[in-house]
C-alpha cells in the first residue's frame, strides 16, 4: 500500500502522519511518501520522517502519484484531487456538514472519501475520534489564551496587601472540550460552573470540582439522542434556561462557549443584551465561533471589545497547539486506516459491513453515499 501525505493550506498548521505514526505505517509494509516540509509547523523536521523510514517528496501532486491511501487533515484542493488515481481511499477532515464541491469532486474522481468528523461514537471507534482528541486540546488552549487575555489573576491570592479574589470562570457546553475547559480552570485556581443540555453531564460537571448551571425540567432529562450528541432544545426551553444563564453570567470574569448541535449552526446561547450586563474586563471566549457563535456578538477569527467586554472568536484552536494536536491526530488516523490495510496482500481491502466504515464513507464508486449528505438523515 502506497500511502500519500501533502502538506496542509496556509491556515492549517497540523499534519496528518507523525513520524511515530510513519513508522507504523512502514513496520505493517506500507510505502509512505511525505511531502517536504508537511510537518514543520508541528515541529515534526523533514529528517525524522526519512528516520521513521518515510521519502519525501518535492511536491503534493509527486507525493498523490500512484498513491492507494491519502491521509490529510482539512480538505484536499482541487489540483490534490487532480492527482489521485481512481479507486484511492482519502481520510481526512472533509467538512461533510459543509459546502459540497470538495466531496462531490471527490466522488468524480472515483476516490473512496472518509470524514472522520462522523466517526460513530461506539467504544471499538474512541482511538479514531478526531473530534474527541482535538476538543480536548482545544479546551484546554482556550482557557489559557481567556486567562492570557485577562487582566486579572485567576486563583485567589491572600497577600499582605490584602485578597485577590479568584476568577469565576463559566463554561457552556460541556462536552469534551467543555469537560477539559473546566479542568484547566480548576487547575489555573478559577472558580468553575457549567451548563449544558444534556442530563449526562451534570455529574462529570461535579466530579470536575465545577456547580452545575441549568433547568432541570422533563425535557432536560430526555435531551440526548442516541449518539450522545445534543438535541435541538424546545422554544420554551431556551427561555427558560436563557433566564438562568442572564442572572448567572453578570458575574462571571471568564465565560468559555464550546455548544455545537451536529450539522447545525451553533446554538445562540449568549445575546447582546446579556453581554451589557457583564463587568467591564470579562471575556467571552467563544469556542463556537467558527460555526456561528454562541455568542450573539462573536466575530470569527476576531478578538473585539464590546462595551467593555473583550469577545474572542478564535477559529482552529486545535491549530494553536499543533505538535500535540497532530500527534493525536495521526494516531486517530492509524487507528482508523489500518483496518482497511490487508498487509498479507499489500492492498486496500474496505470492509462495508463495518459500522466504522458506512458511519464515515463520504463517497464510492464515482457516487455520493452518506446519508447526511444525500439526505436521508441529519
Ligand atoms: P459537541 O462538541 O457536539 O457539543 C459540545 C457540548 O455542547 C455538548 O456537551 C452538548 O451537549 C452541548 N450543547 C449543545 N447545545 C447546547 C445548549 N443549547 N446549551 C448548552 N450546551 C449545549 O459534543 P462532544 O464534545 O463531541 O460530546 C458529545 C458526547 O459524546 C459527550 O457525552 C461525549 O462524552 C460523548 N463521546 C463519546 C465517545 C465514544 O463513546 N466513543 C467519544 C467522544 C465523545
């Protein structure tokens, strides 16, 4: 198996192979080809690729040339596209929620596209889960860029000259980043809550050292689908819960926001009226930025000040802390494609009864396949 990494666009920092990973790829008998230069910005140096037992090539399109299996982590473009033999499989971050020309490009090329944002979220897949792995990360980067920005100390202080109290931190959302958020801010000395729509999560909230924040009604209890992922809330819902979220938040210093819904905009989970409330030198770190916001003011790939209150949309926050995101990346993918590597053989062998591969399989034979995109689910 002949496997293929170029390098990322401009604003993507991360890479797709690590040379741990590239070693891997080598022992099970796989050809691996990198391009030059794919892992300097995760501080992965062209050397230790060869080391791993990897070539490098001079360019994207010599790196596609011939290749079975083609690992990136955003989109490949048009020209990589271009370049790859019909019957290749790609497993990458293809945005499948998102505009369609890449992946119907793809589909008309005959490559076999993977997303692995819709890995299924069952034990056997945990080590494949990009989403996780990165989250993680990006809740913990989020929290010590809000600290960073802040100007005030996080953890109480008794000094001479008298207390500095501890930062009151607020985090919304609490999944996986949600979860790691909270856990940084309890290390930095902040004083934690949360909130989120799901019931699952109130007692991970607790464990954590963090107060719940939400309305516990009927519908709360039943708010999770049967992926673990959030449902979209009733009317009533959200007015209720946006009451408590308006009293709780004008006194909060840092307020970290990571609610997504699955192929959805983010929900709206701050207004501009709740962020007048707030004290002047709080920050709204809005981790859903690139989807929408849950901040009625956020502004991705911005940092503004609103009134006062510092609002940051940071876009591809797992791209700010590259070497370990890419290391947990490329282990995603190697857990993922050596499934359809048949060492004995040599060859890619797709196995279509496996929950993994019809979870995640964008594309196949010249066709789009998945349902989220062909419409017959979410
Ligand atoms: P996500 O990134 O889709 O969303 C982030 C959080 O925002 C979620 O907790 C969600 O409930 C919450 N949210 C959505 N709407 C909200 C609203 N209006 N108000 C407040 N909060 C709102 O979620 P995620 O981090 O990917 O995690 C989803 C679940 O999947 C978690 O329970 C996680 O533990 C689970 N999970 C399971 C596996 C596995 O079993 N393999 C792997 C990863 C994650």
């Amino acid at each position: 198996v002949r496997i293929a990494v170029p390098a990322e666009e401009e604003m993507e920092p991360r890479v797709a192979l690590s040379p741990e990973t590239a070693k891997k790829y080598v022992k099970l008998g796989c050809q691996v080809v990198i391009e030059k230069g794919a892992g300097a910005r995760s501080y992965f140096p062209d050397h230790e690729y060869e080391n791993a037992g990897a070539e490098l090539a001079d360019s994207a399109e010599a790196a596609l040339e011939g290749a079975d299996l083609v690992l990136k982590v955003g989109p490949p473009t048009d020209a990589q596209i271009k370049a790859m033999k019909n019957g290749a499989v790609v497993a990458a971050m293809l945005e499948p929620y998102g505009p369609r020309g890449t992946i119907d490009a793809l589909a008309q090329q005959g490559v076999l596209a993977f997303a692995m944002e819709l890995m299924p979220r069952v034990t056997r897949a945990q080590s494949m889960d990009v989403l996780s792995s990165q989250s993680n990360l990006a809740g913990y980067k989020a929290v010590v860029d809000a600290a960073a920005a802040f100007g005030r100390a996080m953890p109480m202080m008794m000094t001479a000259a008298g207390t500095v109290p501890p930062a009151k931190v607020f985090v919304m959302g609490a999944g996986v980043a949600g979860l790691q958020a909270i856990a940084t801010a309890r290390r930095l000395g902040g004083v934690v809550s949360a909130t989120d729509v799901r019931p699952a999560v109130k007692e991970q909230v607790k464990s954590l050292g963090a107060k719940f924040i939400a309305v516990e009604d009927e519908e709360f209890r039943e708010a999770e689908t049967a992926g673990g992922y959030a449902k979209e809330m009733s009317d009533e819902y959200k007015r209720k819960q946006n009451e408590l979220i308006a009293e709780h938040i004008k006194s909060q210093d840092i307020v970290i926001t990571t609610a997504l819904i699955p192929g959805r905009p983010a929900p709206r989970l701050i207004s501009a009226d709740m962020v007048k409330t707030m004290k002047p030198g709080a920050i709204i770190l809005d981790m859903a930025a690139e989807r929408g916001g849950n901040c009625e003011l956020t502004r991705a790939g911005e940092d503004i000040v609103h009134e006062g209150i510092r609002i940051m949309g940071p876009v591809n926050i797992p791209g700010k802390v590259p070497g370990d995101a890419s290391s947990l990346y490329a282990r995603n993918l190697y857990a993922f494609t050596e499934l359809m590597i048949d060492s004995e053989s040599g060859a890619i062998k797709v196995d279509w009864d496996d929950e993994i591969i019809q979870g995640t399989a964008l594309t196949r034979d010249g066709a789009v396949i998945h349902p989220v995109l062909t419409g017959e689910k979410e």
